[in-house]
C-alpha cells in the first residue's frame, strides 16, 4: 500500500487595466493523505544482471573478451605510434626499386597486348567474311532488281 499526498493551492488573482487595481493573495494550501487500495507492483530496487543469464552470443562475446585482456596483458603489444621513428614518418619511398616495376609492367602489357591480337583474329575473320558474304547478296540483288 502506498501513500498519496495531494497539495491543493488556491490562488486568487484580480486584475483590472491600464493603471487600475491588482490584488494578488493566496487563499489557503491543504494536504490530503489517503492510502491506495492497490498492492505495491515492480521492483523497488535495481537488479545487478550477471552474465549467466545473458543469451549464448553475448557468453561468447564476453568470453572472447576475457580472452584479448589475457592474451594482451601477456603479450603486451607496443602501439604504432609510440613506437614510430621520426624519419619513417614523413615522404614517400616509392621511388626505390621503379625501374624494375617499370620493365614489369611493360611486360605484361606487351604479354596482354599479344593474348588480346591472338584472341581478336578469329572476330576479325567472322567480320570479314559476313560483308564479302553481305556484298555478293546485294549485287545479286541488285542484278535481280535490275539495278546493276
């Protein structure tokens, strides 16, 4: 069971406008207590959750957790950043080792450019073909219509 306190203000206000009276007073405040009919419902306090009763993919992902703090507390891995030289911060070595890159990719464009004329030439004789074939059809035709 619960107890309910009510406050009850009134207030009485009377005005009058422009430049006429302003009364402003408070009549009286009165408390009421009353108990409800209702049983108390819910928890009055906070429930600390445990891992138990978490669902198996949050077991594992607490689990798999657990794991990195123990295989890092005993690897104990240096970060990138503290551990980076001043001269391997800057520039921009690409510049070692270009002519080789160079004569490779020269190579294998030379190699592309030949596997790409072995594999046209069969298209480039379909294509021949079809207009000497397009060619004698239109004379023919044109000797029927008797346009040539």
């Amino acid at each position: 069971m619960k107890i309910l306190s009510v406050f009850v203000l009134v207030f009485i206000e009377t005005r009058s406008w422009p430049y006429g009276t302003y009364t402003n007073q408070i009549s009286s405040v009165q408390t009421f207590n009353f108990v409800t009919p209702f049983p108390d419902s819910g928890r009055q306090t906070a429930v600390q959750e445990s891992s138990a009763k978490e669902s198996i993919p949050i077991q594992l992902d607490i689990k798999y957790g657990g794991l990195q703090r123990v295989v890092a507390d005993f690897l104990n891995p240096k970060p990138i950043v503290d551990t980076i030289q001043e001269h391997e911060k800057y520039g921009n070595d690409g510049g070692k080792g270009r002519a080789i890159s160079t004569a490779v990719v020269a190579a294998v464009e030379g190699l592309s450019n030949g596997l790409n004329a072995l594999v046209d030439i069969p298209f480039q004789k379909t294509k021949t073909i079809g207009r000497q074939i397009t060619e004698s059809l239109n004379q023919v035709g044109g000797k029927l219509v008797g346009l040539a």
